[in-house]
C-alpha cells in the first residue's frame, strides 16, 4: 500500500461490502500508518468523510455493522476514529491502544478464528440423537479434548487444525449451532473494545509503551471497573440485538460463553507450562475471568430476566467442557493434547 488510491480502494471495498479485498492488504496497514504521513493524513480525511470504523482486518466488517445497528436503537452513534488490526501474536486477547491518528483495536492474530473451531469442536458433546452429555460421558470427553487440543495449538503454534473426530459425526444443526455461537462471541469481543472507546476509558502509560508490551505480556493498563462496565456494554449490545431481532438467533450467549472459552485457554495455558502464560487476572489489568463471568450473569438476571434465559442454552456446552477439564490432567501429546 504505497499511496492515497490504495487507501482509498481499501474504503471503497469496505463501503461496498467486499470484505475479503481488505484481506491481503490488513496486514501492512499498521505499517504503512506509521511509515507514510501522507497515508495517514489521507486515511484519517476519507475515514471522517466516510464512516466511523475502518477493518484493517477483512474479518470483522460484518459484526461491526450489527453492533453499529444496535446502538442507533439508542440513539448512540460509534466514534469516528477507530482502526481494527490484528496484533501479530498468538494470545487470547483484544484491546484499544489510543494514539494521536485515533483508536487502534487491536485483535491477536486468529482469535476470530479460534472462535469458531471452539464453538464447532464444543458441539462434539451432543449424542446422535442431540442430547448433551453428562461429564463424564464419551461426547463432552471427545468434544473436551477438541477443544483442548485446538487452545493448545493455537496458543503453541498459531496453527489452526480442522476440527473433526475420528468416528464421530457433527450433525447440520450441530453445525448451526456452533456458527451462531461464533457469531455471538465475535459480538462481544468487539462490542466490549468497542464500549472501552464509548466509554471513555483511559490509559495510563504512553501508547507506544503498551503496544510493545503487548507481545509479551498481554496487559493493558486500565482499571479492572471499567473491564466489568466495557463488559456490561458489550452485553447490553447483544440484548438490544436480540430485542430488535436483527439476528436469527439469540445472541445474548456471547459474553458468558467468550469468558468460558477463556477461562478454558487460561487452564491448558497453566497445564502445558506455556513460557509466557496468560495469568488469571492479566496483572492489573483484567479481573479474574470467574469474576468476570458471575458479575456478567447478575447483569443478565437483572437486564434479561430468569424467563428469558433459554436463549443462553447456547454457552451451556462450554460451561459443561469447562466443569469436565476440572476432573482431568491435560497432558501434551505431540500437537494435541491429552485428558488423563
């Protein structure tokens, strides 16, 4: 990307909705911002004319679009300014460092992806005739050890593994299943970096710093009451999603199950002895994630009430998985991972 046309064709492929042309070019936006002043002051003109959020990624435009949606039901339109890149690590993480050209929304390299294999390697848990298993039962030991093996993969490798068991078949609505989930998660994700900006949460160290720092140690420096509240943002979102029926399926699932999926990488990270493990409360910065979870499930009793809470059915095959890996050792064996 060597001048204002490329930026302004990566815009114009946003604008008309083609996605999958900002794919090859996502990875040397960061780059190009830092190198080309001209770029910058270009980008950040068109962006101001144009719309509020640019994907750098080719990945997320879609969800954007929906959490965009969902705000204008209450009356709060998304700031101008925000620039979604992938970070080039393989960690369990997102976050929004503040700059002088506007919000970078950082998301680790294949975290949207993980998602989704999580999602379709959990549903392993229901039987042939579509009921979940018990702890303890040959479906959710299979899907556990999916599940594991896939974390375990991508937080040592950054290699993403078809999701397939040996004998065993995903049903379609398995499948469906596990794709609404996905979508669900990759709401959150994004509405709560999202609520950080909306919110007007602030850092204290120097952007720069905290960009570094990334690679390493996964911290932001944010106080943990404004994780729990981009949290409640994030949910809100997903409920208001939900009331207005802009998605086919319930998505108010997506906070609690992205939190359980995490607290799944959290344990495989401290069973495998990772060199730079994810720590439970990412230092200062986060809240524990079991935290995190029961205060997210009160906002739910409080906003969604207990009648509605069918709709989360969803996450309880993650809460399952996650109930079944207390009961195992998780031991490395060669690319995956065994449960003893």
């Amino acid at each position: 990307m060597q001048s204002q046309l490329d930026v302004q064709a990566l815009l114009q492929a946003w604008q008309e909705g083609d996605v999958a042309a900002l794919g090859p070019h996502g990875g040397q936006l960061i780059a190009s911002l830092h190198s080309s002043p001209a770029i910058r002051s270009a980008l950040s003109s068109l962006q101001a004319q144009s719309f509020p959020l640019f994907d750098g990624t080719g990945k997320v435009g879609r969800y954007l679009g929906m959490i965009s949606r969902a705000l204008k039901q209450d009356g709060v339109d998304l700031p101008s300014g925000i620039l979604f890149a992938e970070y080039p690590t393989h960690r369990f993480n997102a976050c929004v460092v503040s700059t002088a050209q506007g919000n970078l929304c950082l998301i680790n390299t294949g975290l949207i992806k993980l998602l989704y294999h999580v999602s379709v390697a959990a549903n392993y848990a229901y039987d042939e005739d579509g009921r979940l298993g018990a702890v303890d039962s040959a479906p959710v030991k299979v899907a556990t050890a999916l599940v594991l093996s896939g974390v375990a993969q991508y937080l040592g490798t950054g290699v993403h593994v078809h999701v397939q068991a040996t004998g065993h078949v995903l049903p379609p609505e398995g499948l469906y299943d596990a794709t609404a989930l996905a979508y669900a998660m990759r709401l959150f994700v994004l509405a709560h970096e999202i609520g950080h900006v909306v919110l007007v949460h602030t850092e204290v160290e120097d952007a720069q710093t905290r960009v570094c720092a990334l690679a390493e140690t996964s911290v932001i420096c944010r106080e943990q009451r404004d994780e729990f509240a981009a949290d409640r943002f994030a949910q809100d979102v997903l409920l208001n999603i939900d009331q207005h029926g802009f998605f086919a399926e319930p998505v108010a699932a997506g906070g609690l199950a992205f939190l359980m999926v995490h607290a799944i990488v959290l344990r495989v990270s401290a069973q495998l002895g990772h060199a730079t493990p994810i720590r439970p409360g990412d230092e200062e910065s986060h809240p524990p994630t079991m935290e995190r979870i029961k205060a997210l499930d009160v906002h739910l009793d409080t906003t969604y009430g207990e009648g509605n809470r069918e709709a989360l059915g969803l996450c309880v095959v993650l809460q399952r998985i996650l109930i079944a890996i207390e009961h195992f050792e998780i031991v490395a064996i060669g690319d995956g991972v065994e449960l003893r």
